[in-house]
C-alpha cells in the first residue's frame, strides 16, 4: 500500500479539525479560530489553538503541534495506518489499495470484529440478567460501579456449554473458532462449545477501541483464575495491552502511563480517578509492549504487587527493557507495602493513599541494584566480586553506548560506596606524640595491628599510570597542610607512584613514617622530610600557606579539605588501576581484539574519563 502525499492533504483536506478534536474535548470559538484548555497538558487559562483554514491545532503552553492524523496518533494513541482509516472512514475516502493477500487478511478482520463485537453484546445482556446475579454481587463486592462496569463493557458467560454458539449461530462455527470464541475438539464428530464459561467476561480492546479478545474470570473456586482468548487474526497478545485505548489519552493529561498486573488492578484505578493505566495479559511484559508504552510515555511507572511474584514480575521487566533503553527512555518502579495491590490501596486509602505511592517512583537503575545486592550475602571477597560481575554484565546488556556508560559509572560507584572502607578522623589520645607506636586506625575508626611497610616489589603500576609532579606536589602540600590524612589513608597512598622521584621519595617517607606510628606534626614531620632532602617543602612560603589554612579556614571548610583531599587520594589510585588495566587489555588483545575486549576497552576508557574529569573538579576546588 503507497499513501502519496496528495492523497494524505485530500484526507486532511476533508476532515474538520475542530469537529475531530471537539469530541473528547471542549472547545471555544474565538474569532476563526477555536482555543481550549490543552489535552496535552493541565493548564486552567485555555493556550490550545485550532485552526480549520490551516488545519493544524497548535498549544502556546506545551508546544503540542500536529494535524488531524497527527491528533489521531499522539491524543488517541493510535498507529500511523490505523489514524489514517478511521480519518478516511469517516471522511468517505477510500484507502489505497492492499495487494490481494493483504486485502483478504483486512476483509477477513473486518468480519472478525463485527463477531467479536456481536459477542460482547450478548455478554454484557447477560450480565443484567437473572444468571448474572452472582456476577453482579461479585462487582459490587470489589467496588465496580454499575458505570465503571459499563465504561469497561463488563459481561458475563453463563456456565453453558453452547450459551454464546447458539446465540451467535448466524456467524457460524468457523468463524466463532478462529475468533476464540468456541473450543472446536479434535476429535472428529464431536460439536464445538463456548471457551468461556461461568466468569466475568472483560473485553480487550485494540488501541481504535475495537474488542478484540476477552479475559475471563472465575466467580468461585477453580483453575485457572483467569482465562484469556487464545491469539488470532484480531489478537496478538505480545503486542497489546488492557486499557491501551482509554488510557492512551489518558496519559497525555496525566503526563505518566501506569502498568499493573491485571484487569481488577485498572478498573480499580479507573474507578478512583487514576484513569492511565494499562496491563499486560497474563504474561511477563514483551519488546512489543515497552515499545507501545514508550510511545505512550518516555518514563512508564511499574506498580506490581509486592508480593514476590510481583518483585520477579518486575526483574523479568527490567531484562527486557535494558538493550532498549535510550537517552531519557527508561522505567521507573513503585513497590507496594505490605504485599499489597493497587486495588487494596484503593480500597484502604483511596486516591490520596495511591497518588502518594506514585510521587515517588523508584528509578530503574536503583531497582536493579537493590535487587542485585540483596540477591545473595554479600561476606565473602567472591560474592561481592559476583555482584559486581553481574551489575557489569546488565549495564553492557544496554546497546546504546552513552546510557551504557553511564549505568557502569553508576554501579562503580555504589559498590565503591558499598564496600570501600569509610575515612573517619583518628581520635585523640593526649595530643603530639601520644599516637599508639604498635596501632593504626583504620578507615572505620578501629584501632587494628599496623600493617607490614609495603615492600617495593609490590609496587607493579604502569608507568603510564605514575602522577604527574605538579598533581604529585600538589598532592603532597595538601598532606603537610592536614598531615592526619596521611595516616588514614596510608594503604592507598602506598599504591600510588609519582614521575618524579624526589616527591616520590617524600611520599614514600611519609606513609612508612604513618606504618611505624611516627609523630607526622610539627617537628617530627619537619624530621621525617630533613632525612629525605625534602625540608624545602617546609620553607618559608610553605609554612605561610600552612598558616594561613589553618587560621582563615574554620572547621567546617578544613573537614571539607580533609574530604576532599581523601577523594582525591582514591581517584588517583583508581586512575592508575585504570591505565594499568588498559595497557593489559591493550596488550593482551593486540591486532587480534575481539568485540568483547572492544567493548571492555571502550568501558575502561569512559570509566577513566569520568575519573580524569572528577580529579579535574578537586583539583579546581582544592583549599589546602
């Protein structure tokens, strides 16, 4: 099928706009034009415009912008060819002709739907009806207005055999099977019957509105609790979602879309004024359901129960989503107290309690590592190198290369976070000289047997991974300006090695000074840097800046120096970790890289970007 651009400004050409957009919402003549209060948005001063001359409607307020197919795909929530058959439909044109097997495939559906349609009336009929008295009770027990059921097309199957096959006998067996509707046995001889029996019948509808299958549920004791049409012509269960025509709007004066888990959950939200939502069919969400949700809307929320089946509902959505996601293209998740589900929290605490929950949505980053470091103990060296591993393997799970990055970046630093030992200021114990020959404290604040001095022989960086002299001499005024940082970060000051060897002798110096409890203040530091030759980083001016520190900056301002100047120490440890494990990538890959040593090439280098980019940020801020 070819649409030509001459064809598509006819379709425009006969199609009022304003009469389109006038039936789901209120307009005001003003002058030519019409205006009204965007559907796009909430807004109470009306700054949507129409304009039936031009043909296009236009908000000052959103920037919402489009015409009459435009309308049909953004406000409706409809796809591209199915906007421009409702239009032509309505406009008296004829649609392009489909090639002969497309043609009959559309012909057939047409039929389908009206069978599908005829079956929805009869199920309905029959919900007002004496058999449906029990259907009815069971409504009102869960909340469903008589309103709510009608706005949903509500039914009921009476538990027959052959109750809908005899009613609907004019459409035939064949086609009643191929719509779902009658189980047909394989057994030759034996006659068909109704699929669904005995349950609530819920309709499930295409995004134009057209029911397309049915959800049944039980009213008493049996299996399975819901029973859905099988797939057909009309129905992909992959690819659609319950409410997807009623909250395509929805979601737009929203500006969120809401997925649950099933059929109760919606009408629940529906019936409480929380009109955006959707749910999948039974199954674990699909590529083809996120994609018609992101098109719904960039950031979907995932309420499922809180039960565990409702947690593993929401890791299997994750999975799914990850190679999908895109700058501003993600998912965010509410978990619900109490193994609770949207229909309980409605029932408890109404609107309020719900609209509460959905202020805070969790954002997807944050689900996966709350699921991943609660996924097994986490005390032992090889289990946090398995979570590790497995937040590794999720962010390269996702193609776009920025998004990636930035999740990699992100789990880097909570494990950092996680399980680095944390800086804390040495207690005092009699002041200058009083410091425990024997002891250190470590970065927890407990007192613990000093190390062994690191041997030289430990010290295997590359030497590409070396600190710069003006970084190392900076580095080294910040320790002579707070000398109790060098005690508490002593290990990852061992690690460290400087271009040049003067200022790598001090800082030798002065961690081997920390291992054996040597006073690092006044004189005994002044002691510790005559014996390397590096008294000269105590002259004058030095000991000017020294003073100067100490006297214009407060407690506050020298804490924050102490901080900073600990970072600053761990960025630069974990820079030459990085170039180290570049050049062995590097190496170890030659000519003959891969994509998998490609790809963790790419990370280290990003990974080593963002930690140049950090040190740059201290080294600007640096007050010492």
């Amino acid at each position: 099928m070819t649409l030509s651009p001459a064809w598509l400004d006819e379709l425009r050409a006969r199609t009022l706009l304003s009469a389109l957009i006038g039936k789901s919402t209120k307009l005001q003549r003003a002058g030519r034009e019409w205006k009204a209060c965007c559907p796009f948005h909430n807004e109470k001063t009306p700054s949507f415009t129409i304009n039936d001359d031009k043909g296009f409607y236009h908000c000052f307020g959103c920037g919402a912008h489009g015409d009459a197919i435009r309308w049909m795909t953004d406000q409706r929530g409809l796809p591209f060819m199915d906007a421009v058959k409702e239009l032509a439909q309505a406009a008296g044109m004829e649609v392009p002709a489909q090639d002969p097997r497309a043609r009959e495939k559309a012909e057939r559906a047409s039929t389908l739907h009206d069978v599908m349609a005829q079956a929805e009336a009869w199920f309905v009929e029959q919900l007002g009806r004496a058999e449906g008295a029990h259907a009815r009770a069971y409504l009102k027990k869960r909340g469903i207005s008589e309103a709510l059921a009608r706005r949903f097309r509500i039914g009921f199957s009476p538990d027959t055999r052959t109750g809908l096959r005899s009613a609907l006998k004019e459409a035939g067996d064949d086609k009643l099977v191929e719509c779902g509707l009658l189980i047909r046995p394989e057994e030759g001889g034996r006659e068909s019957y109704d699929r669904f029996r005995g349950r609530l019948m819920i309709p499930i509808r295409d995004a134009r509105g057209r029911t397309i299958a049915f959800g049944g549920r039980i009213l008493g004791e049996g299996e399975p609790k819901y029973l859905n049409s099988p797939e057909t012509v009309l129905f992909d269960k992959g690819r659609t979602l319950f409410n997807l025509d009623l909250a395509a709007a929805a979601s737009r004066k929203a500006n969120r879309v809401i997925v649950v888990e099933g059929y109760m959950d919606v009408i629940a939200l529906a019936g409480a004024g929380i009109e955006e939502a959707v749910a999948p069919l039974g199954t674990a969400l699909t590529e083809g359901q996120l994609e018609r949700l992101w098109r719904m809307d960039t950031q979907p929320i995932l309420c499922f129960d809180g039960d565990n089946a409702g947690q593993k509902a929401a890791v299997r959505a994750i999975g799914r989503a990850l190679p999908f996601l895109s700058p501003g293209r993600t998912l965010r998740f509410l978990t619900l107290p109490g193994g609770q589900d949207p229909d309980d929290v409605i029932r408890s605490g109404g609107r309020a309690a719900m609209e509460g929950l959905l202020e805070t949505p969790e954002p997807l980053v944050d689900r996966l590592w709350r699921h991943e470091e609660a996924a097994l103990p986490l005390d032992t060296p090889e289990a946090r190198a398995g979570l590790k591993q497995r937040l590794v393997e999720h962010s390269r799970a996702i193609a776009d290369r920025d998004v990636s990055s930035q999740y990699f970046n992100a789990f880097r630093e909570r494990i950092d976070e996680r399980f680095a030992p944390q800086r804390r200021d040495r207690q005092s114990y009699g002041g200058t000289g009083s410091f425990r020959p024997k002891k250190v404290q470590d970065r927890r604040g407990r007192w613990v047997d000093a190390p062994t001095p690191p041997h030289a022989a430990t010290k295997s960086f590359q030497q590409a991974g070396a600190v710069g002299a003006a970084e190392a001499h900076m580095l080294l005024l910040g320790l002579l300006a707070i000398p109790d940082v060098i005690r508490l970060n002593a290990e990852p000051l061992s690690r460290l090695q400087f271009n040049d060897a003067k200022l790598d002798g001090v800082r030798d110096a002065l961690v081997q000074a920390a291992y054996h409890g040597e006073t690092l203040e006044g004189e005994g530091l002044a002691t510790i840097l005559q014996r390397v030759g590096a008294i000269d980083l105590l002259s004058t001016k030095g000991r000017a800046n020294r003073l100067a520190f100490s006297r214009k900056h407060g407690d506050a301002q020298i804490e924050r120096a102490r901080r900073d100047l600990g970072e600053m120490i761990d960025t630069m440890v974990r820079r030459s970790e990085l170039d180290a494990r570049l050049a062995e990538t590097t190496i170890g890959f030659g000519r003959t890289m891969d994509e998998k040593g490609w790809e963790e090439q790419q990370h280290l280098l990003l990974e080593r970007h963002e930690t140049e980019r950090r040190l740059s940020e201290l080294r600007e801020q640096a007050e010492f």
